[in-house]
DNA sequence: CAGTGGTCTAGACCACCGG
DNA sequence: CGGTGGTCTAGACCACTGT
C-alpha cells in the first residue's frame, strides 16, 4: 500500500506553487479531476484542499468558469474577543471590577423603550484597564433590571444568559474627557482605543456598549 | 424521491437547538453516527455541519470525549484589510496620492541593514484619508530601491511584488502631532485610529508601515 | 448547452484519547 | 481497550454560468 494522500497535501502543493510564483495571481488553474489525477487522490480531497484556499482568499472559484489565483490576495485578520476578565488574567493581572453608576431611563436609539445603563471600571492589578458604558434592553431582557451588578461585570452576566447572538463592533480611536481621564487615571485629551458593539438575539437589539481602553492599549493578531 | 438533507440543514438545526437553549453551554452532543440517523442523511454531511460549527466557535469535538457545546463562545471577528485605494473607491470617493518624503538609510531593528523610508498621503476627493509612514527593507526587497513611487503608492507594488506573505497587525489609538495634522488636516490633539503591519515572506522582514486614518475612521465588522 | 465546481452517499480505515 | 471524530474513496447527481 501506498500512502494516501491528504488534502493538506494538496493544499501545500497548490499554496507553494502559488507563493514561488509558478501560479501568478489571474492564473487559471486546472479543473479538480486533473489535479487529482496528478496527486493520485479523490476529486473530494482536492475539492477540500480547494476550499479551504478559498476561505484563506487565496483563490476563487466559479462554477464553469474554473479557480484562479485572486489578482490580490484578499487580506483578512481575525480577532478574538475575550471576556474583559480573561483578557487581564491572560497578562498576568489581577482582575477587579468597580461598579461606577446604574439607572434604569428611556433607552437610547434602536433599544426599545427602558433601558437600563450602566457604567463600570475593569482593574488589572488595582489599576484601571477599561472603561464601560453599557445600556442594556429592558424590552428584551427585563430580568436585568433586578440583577445584581455590583460585584460582577454585566458581560459576564450576558455571556451566560444570552450567550448565542449577532453582533456587530467597530474600533475607533477617541480622546480622554474629564470622565474617561479621572475613571482611567490619564491625562485628559490622551489619545484612547476603543471599541463599540451592538448584540441582537432574534432580531432584537439587546445591548449596546462602548468600551475604551487605558492609554497605549493595542489589538494585535497576525494572518 | 425525497429531498436530500443538506449540511446547511443540520448546521441550522443544530444551531438552533444550541441558541434556543435545548442544548446549554456545556452539552454532550450526540455522536455523529445518531444524528446522521436522525436527519436521514450521511455522516459525512453530518462531519461537515460540526465542522463548521466547530469553526463558528460554537462547539468543540475531541476524539472519543465527543462534542460539547462550549462553556462560552469564541468571540472572533473577522475585518478584512483592503487597499486603500479600494476602501476609498468603495466609499464613493475618488482616490488620490502623494509622495511626501523618500530616503534610503540604515534600516530601522528587524529590517536588515538598508531600508527605504517612505512616507505618503492617500485623499479621498482630495481630501486628506491616511498618512503612512512605510520602511522597506532593500535587503529583502532590493528591487524596491530603484522603483518610482512618485505616483503609485509602495502597497500596490508590493503587492505585485510578493503577493503572498505572513503578517503582523495591530490596532491603536494615536494623538495627532504636528506633522501628522498638517498632513492630515486636523488640529494637533486629535485622537487617530492607527494601524501598525510587519509583513515577511520566508522568514524574513520585508517592510513595516505604519497607517493613520484622518479622525473619526472606524473599523466595522458583524460575527 | 456543456463543463466546472458543489454536494451527498455509503463504505472504509485509522488516530486519538478517555475510562 | 474501544468509542469517537477525522479523513479518504469512488461514484453519482446537480446547479450554475460562460461560450
């Protein structure tokens, strides 16, 4: 017996061609029954090989038309978003948390009609992290308003009672006011990372939060 | 004949019995072979449901222990980089550049010895977008040293160049000073989305650029 | 219309790893 | 050890879409 060939194998393959330059971006590959003749496999393995160097935007596929080379490749980075808690201990931090203001008002834009805000400090080793300012939907999740948020951060309470939703986040870069430069114990007018999500469950807004980090905060992540 | 049962099919079943709670966070999940049994179809098609799942970060498989819907979701967005010149175009705008400043000298730690320093400006309408502050390193990319910059930005040649390459990125929050408001057209103070790349092919460090939006650039993704 | 990729099936073998 | 997921195969049908 011979060994079978993997379609990591052929994704190699085909990626090394591609990199040395033997495929030049626009190029049009051969059809998968010819490269699995080459390879002596199953069209399906280079038919997973394919995809996957699609999902990586390496290549595009249209039905008829054949794989070619992307003219440039496409270029994506993915980001993990971890709960603000793992996100300290992983540094090696001690992680705290301070409940600064809760009030139940009308909501904001796009969240129903009460809601419920709220804003809180995330410690790293006592020292401020990351700041939070938080509406939560009382239209879509009354059992909010009763909870207890001052010993654990609203996220973590999201995370178990909606844990599978849609969001949306944007970055931005944005300056210290007098409240982020006291909360986060910077000189106002720094220049401060932050972050924006909306969350929907079945089509409703559930929360909205802006979280901005502690001066020099970085996002980093390598593709 | 009846319908074939799709892997999207048992994707989405799945997944709403995980987001409507059936099955909570921590779950065993049937094997393989039962839902294959349940929804009529291959298990094939069932490896490729949990596949994906299993890339949605909503489930985690081992070998024997089974499939166990996860504790909490992997949050991970996914942004994808464009050229400049796309982002601008696909806003609408039209797309304009300018070679501010072109010098080759010692290159700065982890490009080699020589470097190519370039600074540029990309308008959008002939308004200032992004500042970007690029060394290339003439060891790795010696070529570069005699290509004319003046009217083409350094991305889109290396882009034809070495297409396909590893790379570093990270996003911050930076002040404007001086030079970058006057290049930017904003005051001095202001608070900038920036973006840091290093990019290598084989091991080695071909250029690093550092990218500053114009103020109130976001970064927006949905997951 | 015809050629390409997209997917399903039924069966098989195997690697891994929990009990 | 034995059960689970990971993968390959050979074959088939079909959807899409360029020519």
């Amino acid at each position: 017996m011979t060994e079978p060939v993997t379609f990591r194998d052929v994704k190699a393959a085909i990626l090394l061609r591609i990199t040395r330059g033997d495929w030049a971006p626009g190029t049009l590959l051969p059809g998968e029954v010819e490269i699995a003749q080459e390879f002596g496999c199953a069209r399906a393995t280079v038919n997973r090989a394919m995809g996957e160097l699609v999902g990586d935007g390496i290549v595009e596929r249209r039905r008829k038309a054949g794989t070619r080379v992307r003219l440039s490749p496409l270029r994506a980075a993915r980001f993990e978003i971890p709960l603000v808690r793992r996100e300290i201990e992983v540094h090696g931090g001690a992680y705290g948390y301070l409940l600064v203001s809760r009030a139940v008002g009308p909501a904001p834009d796009g969240l129903g009609t009460r809601a419920l805000h709220l804003v809180c400090l995330h410690l790293s080793d006592g020292a401020p992290f990351q700041h939070e300012d938080r509406w939560i939907s009382l239209d879509a999740l009354p059992g909010a308003e009763t909870v207890d948020f001052s010993a654990r951060g609203p996220n973590e309470w999201l995370v178990e009672t909606v844990p599978y939703s849609e969001a949306e986040i944007s970055f931005s870069a944005t300056l210290a006011d007098d409240v982020l430069a006291a909360a986060l114990h910077c000189a106002p007018g720094a220049a401060l990372f932050r972050t924006d999500r909306t969350t929907w469950w079945e089509g409703r807004a559930l929360t909205r939060v802006a979280l901005v980090f502690r001066p020099g905060h970085r996002m980093t992540t390598r593709y």
